[in-house]
C-alpha cells in the first residue's frame, strides 16, 4: 500500500492546494485502496494487485473527479529533486556545519583562560587557540558548497522523503529541546560555581582563586555549543520540510509538523533569528562589564516576552 499511496501523492504533488484538489486526491486514495483489497481477496499477491490498481487509476486526466470548474494545472516550475540520500547527505553536512562551528566559537570564548593561568605568556596560547578557531571556520566554510542549491534554488521533496525526514524530525526535538536547554542553562548560570567557589577559603588565593573564572568560561562556551549545534540541525530539518511550494498538494506531506514560520518579510524573519544570539550576547556583556551576575539573568524572561510579542506581530496572518 505504501507503493500506491507514493505514487497517488506524486501524481498530485504539483496540482494546486486548494479544497477541491486535496478532496480529490482523498477520494481517489479511498477509491485506490479499496480497489487493491479487493484484488488481494480475489487472491491476487501484492505486486499484482498494485500494478493492477495504478495501471487503473494512473492517468488522472482520464478520471472523474467531481472537480466541477476546478482545473487541474499543474506547477510546472523547474524545480530541483532532493532524494532521501542527497537529504540525509545535506542534514549530515549542516549536523558537522553547526559542531565546527560551535567548537571554533567554544575555542575563542575560552581563549582567555591561557592568561588567567599565565599571565602575559598566556597570550601566546591564547593566540594560539584562536588561530585554530579562524582555521576551523575557514575549513568550515566549504562544507555546505554542495548544497548551497537547498536554500537558493527550487527544490522539492516527495511523499516517501518528507515522511522519512519528517518521523526524524520528531525523534529528534526532544533530544535538540533537551541540549538547548542546558545551553540556555550554561550561559545563564554560568556565574554560580563562580559564586560558589568564592565563598570557600581555599579558593580564595592563589592560582585557585583563577579556578572559578575558568569554570565560568569553559560553562558559556559549552552552552554556545549545544546552542549552535541544535540549531543547525533544526535548521536543516526545517528547510528540506519548508521546500515543497506552499501553493501546490505537496505542501500538505508536512502536515502537523513543527517547522520554521512564515514571517510578513525577510527583514522579520532575520530579526527572530538572531534574537535569541543577541539576547544571550547582551547577558554576557552585561554580566561580565558589571559582574553583576545575580541581576543580569532577567534578560532571558524579559527576552522571552519580546520574543511572544515580535513573534506574534511578525508572523505572517496567512500562515
């Protein structure tokens, strides 16, 4: 049955998304499925009784479908298929984007542990390390050549792809929530082992008075990580779910999926995808210009309610 249902979701794949189609293509599923039941109790095995069905039900223009004025063109665009290999290729590709990435930006936040530990000869590891960083993210830069065509470019999935693509996807958000949760955590708190570690008086001299600071950089740039990587992964899930045309039947195999919103314009859709980076590096600046640590952490509710109401305001009203 999976071969039929692929094949009907391909014959209507480009038709357009209105009521009359989508009621169509749900009476010819119906029409469809009875059909190759039928064949299966007259004794017929499964690959007869397929061949047979789409061999009589193949040919739309040759059905009557009650579309009434309705007329079935289709969205002839040149458009660029993304099979399930090049799709699993393209989320592979972004999953090492965002770690190597993450690690370079891990690798400049912590860089200044090297002159807490010595000093001025700190500098020359600190240097050290964040030449490895720009070498990551030049090396970096390159990865996702193969594939600059997903964001550019006319693409599409079919039926038998988004299903594969969309079950991962939900196998993976509580596993992304979790890591971007404890990213969030990290930067936030990042403060309290320095706090902590303070307050007890062998830490209070020596090289172990550096140790809380230390901790502080290595928690920010641990949370950063999880930060970047989850969201690269959610990124490239939501785009290869976002790339069926909105107007046409194909839109529908991502149904019920959370997936990347439809803002009123490109400068609102910007603007939500760095509120939450510029958010976070407002609390670092903050935090670490005052040190005033115990306070800085409202930022993130007070972001959480921007972000409601931005949200709310930018979304587009015919999403």
């Amino acid at each position: 049955m999976e071969t039929i249902r692929n094949y009907l979701e391909a014959m209507f794949a480009n038709m357009p998304n209105t009521p009359e189609v989508i009621r169509a293509k749900d009476e010819l599923w119906q029409m469809m499925e009875d059909n190759y039941e039928e064949l299966i109790a007259q004794g017929k095995t499964e690959n007869e009784a397929i061949g047979t069905v789409i061999a009589e039900f193949g040919n739309i223009n040759d059905l009557d479908l009650n579309l009434g004025t309705e007329v079935l063109v289709q969205d002839n665009t040149e458009k660029r298929y993304i099979d399930s290999d090049t799709a699993k290729h393209y989320i592979e590709a972004m999953e090492k984007r965002g770690f190597r990435i993450g690690i370079a930006v891990m690798l400049c936040i912590t860089c200044v542990i090297w002159p807490i530990l010595f000093n001025g000869l700190g500098a020359i590891g600190m240097f050290a390390q964040i030449g490895i960083a720009v070498a990551i993210f030049i090396n970096t830069a390159g990865l996702m050549r193969d594939y600059t065509f997903v964001e550019q470019s006319p693409c599409y999935l079919d039926y038998a792809t988004s299903n594969e693509m969309t079950d991962e996807y939900r196998r993976l958000q509580y596993t992304l929530n979790i890591r971007k949760t404890i990213g969030v955590l990290l930067c936030a708190m990042c403060w309290v082992p320095a706090a902590v570690l303070d307050e007890i008086p062998v830490f209070s001299t020596g090289l172990l008075d550096d140790f809380s600071a230390i901790i502080l950089f290595i928690m920010v740039g641990t949370g950063v990580l999880l930060l970047i990587h989850s969201a690269d992964i959610k990124r490239s899930y939501e785009r290869l779910l976002n790339v069926n045309d909105g107007d046409t039947v194909s839109a529908h195999y991502k149904d019920n999926v959370p997936v990347k919103p439809k803002y009123i314009n490109k400068a609102a859709e910007t603007v939500m995808e760095v509120f939450w980076p510029l958010v976070t590096c407002g609390y670092l600046c903050w935090s670490f210009l005052t040190f005033n640590w115990g306070r800085s952490w409202i930022v993130f509710p007070i972001g959480a309610a921007v972000f409601m109401v931005l949200k709310a305001c930018l979304i587009s009203k015919d999403e």
